[in-house]
C-alpha cells in the first residue's frame, strides 16, 4: 500500500474503497491483482482493507484520525500543520509528540482539550486541500517540524520527506525561509539531513558524524534477489555494521521503458573483513554503538594486516 493509500485508509478506519485506491494511483488491475492475491481483503461491499494491517491500529493510525476529525469539526478556518501534516502527507512520525493536533488558522476562536492552533494572518503559502482536508504542503510541514521539534525526530522528518521526493532542498529551503519564527533552527537542521532510507539509519548515521568516525556508503549489491537495505559499508576499514531495519522511508517508484544503466562499482572494491550488529535498542545508547563500531575498525584492521616473515632468522 502506497503512502497516500495508507493514510486515507486510516482516516477511514482502516478501510478503502476502490475509487480511493485509483484516486491514489492504483490501476484496475493492480486492484484486482492485490484482492486474488489475498494481499487486500474485500471487507464488505465496495470496502476494501490490507489483509496484515486488518486489525492492527498503530498510535500513529489513532493520530491520523484525530487530526481528521479536527479538521472536519473546524470547517474551512482551520488546516492541519506542523507534524499534524506531515502524517497526512504519509512522513514518520517517529519521535513526535502525538498527543496533541496541531492546526494553523488566522484567527483565535478557542480550542479543544488536545489542539494547539497556531495563530497566523494570513496563513501564509504553501496551503492545499486533499481528501477534503485542509493542510499545509509536505515542504512546509517539514520546516514547521524543523523548527519546533527535537533534533533527532526532525532530521528523521527531512531524510524521510527527501528520500521520498515530496521535498526537494530548493523547496525545503525556500519553505523554512517564509517561516515566521524558528527559521535558523529549522535551517540548520536541514543542512544535517544524512541521506538515509530509514529512521534507524538517520539515528546511526547522526551517532556516527557526532562522533567524528568515517561516513559509510552502502555496499556494492552482491545479489539482485537481496536487498541491502540495513547495512552500511566502510571500505577503507574492511568493516560492515549491519542493523536492525526500522521504519523505513517511502519513495514512490515510476515504471519507464527506458533502460536502466547500472550504478558503476569500484573495481576490485576491498573485501569487508569484520562485521558489527547493532539492535533498534542499541540505537538508544550512541556510546556503545561507537565503541562497538571503533573495536570492529581495530578487528579489522587486525585481520587485513600484512604480516612480514623475518627472513634473518630463517
């Protein structure tokens, strides 16, 4: 299920219709395909629901609801903003304060328990309406978050909302710079974006530069069939640190008849001699994800070591 998908399913309670999945990009034969497959569930009539997210409801699920409601309750004065967006948009809202729905209106009539409604006249640009709900752009919604969250959380935001292609960094730069307060903060932030494809690769990655060790490149594909997704590959140290894959980014795939040229590899590229696992918890504690990866440098280096048989003593 692709993101837009997936959030309007949520807002439906999990469901979708199939004027929803071709309103998301889906054709009548993917459709049909995804329902004999089994991968898609025909609830009830016309009401469709993925088959493993059936009765699973994440907080993250529970959000997306609530700021729909808001919205539907607030009418036209009102649009959802900051990370309340950027879960509209289909961005992780990993590290975000969920407990409170964040709107953006130009005037102060009042709020329920559990909204924040920033104030702005006029609201400003980058507004649009999706699935009948008022929101801010995917740019915009990624330098409110920039601005006003936690580091780590908010450079989570930006990896996931470039990798995904929503936002570009002219777009991203230009949004921060309309931003009325926060706008150094959120700058700052995006400059520290790290190209990864997963939240738990944007942490490691943040851990790694913060602590001055070399920056990985993914390994050259070894195998088509296997992805090498949670891996990051250090070829002058011979090393591999694998970890565990959580929370990946979207990216929306276009199909083309043109051919592909593969990325060109380094030929000869130096064998990894040692590697290093690391656990979503192990993400908590940077100290020891740094000292696991600096003792596998030195194993490394151990191993590829040449050794010179002293010929006088023979």
């Amino acid at each position: 299920m692709n993101a837009q998908l997936a959030v309007m399913a949520a807002i439906r309670g999990g469901v979708f219709t199939r004027a929803d999945a071709r309103a998301c990009g889906y054709h009548e034969a993917d459709i049909d395909y995804l329902l004999r497959s089994g991968g898609w569930w025909r609830v009830r009539h016309g009401k469709y629901a993925v088959h493993r997210l059936l009765s699973v409801v994440t907080e993250e699920d529970a959000y997306v609801r609530r700021v729909a409601a808001v919205l539907r309750a607030g009418g036209p004065a009102i649009l959802a903003s900051h990370q309340s967006a950027a879960v509209l948009h289909g961005l992780p809202a990993w590290g975000l304060d969920l407990t409170t729905v964040h709107v953006t209106s130009p005037c102060n009539s009042g709020s329920p328990p559990g909204v924040h409604r920033h104030i702005r006249d006029p609201v400003g640009p980058g507004v649009l309406t999706w699935n009948k709900l008022r929101m801010v752009s995917p740019a915009r919604a990624v330098a409110e978050v920039a601005a006003t969250a936690e580091s780590v959380p908010a450079i989570a935001l930006i990896d996931a909302a470039l990798y995904s292609g929503l936002v570009t960094p002219r777009t991203a730069t230009r949004a921060i710079s309309l931003l009325p307060h926060g706008a150094d903060r959120a700058a700052h932030r995006l400059t520290l974006h790290t190209g990864a494809a997963s939240v738990a690769e944007t942490r490691l990655r943040l851990i790694l530069a913060k602590a001055g060790l070399p920056s990985p490149i993914p390994p050259p594909p070894s195998d088509p069939e296997q992805p090498t997704g949670g891996i990051l590959w250090f070829p002058a140290e011979r090393a591999l640190v694998e970890f565990e894959l959580r929370h990946p980014y979207w990216r929306e795939e276009y199909e083309t008849d043109e051919p592909v040229e593969p990325a060109p590899t380094p030929s000869d590229p130096p064998f990894p001699v040692e590697t290093c696992w690391l656990s979503w918890a192990d993400l908590d504690r940077p100290q020891l994800v740094v000292d696991r990866i600096r003792t596998t440098f030195t194993l490394a280096r151990r191993r590829s070591g040449v050794r010179h048989f002293p010929l006088a003593r023979a």
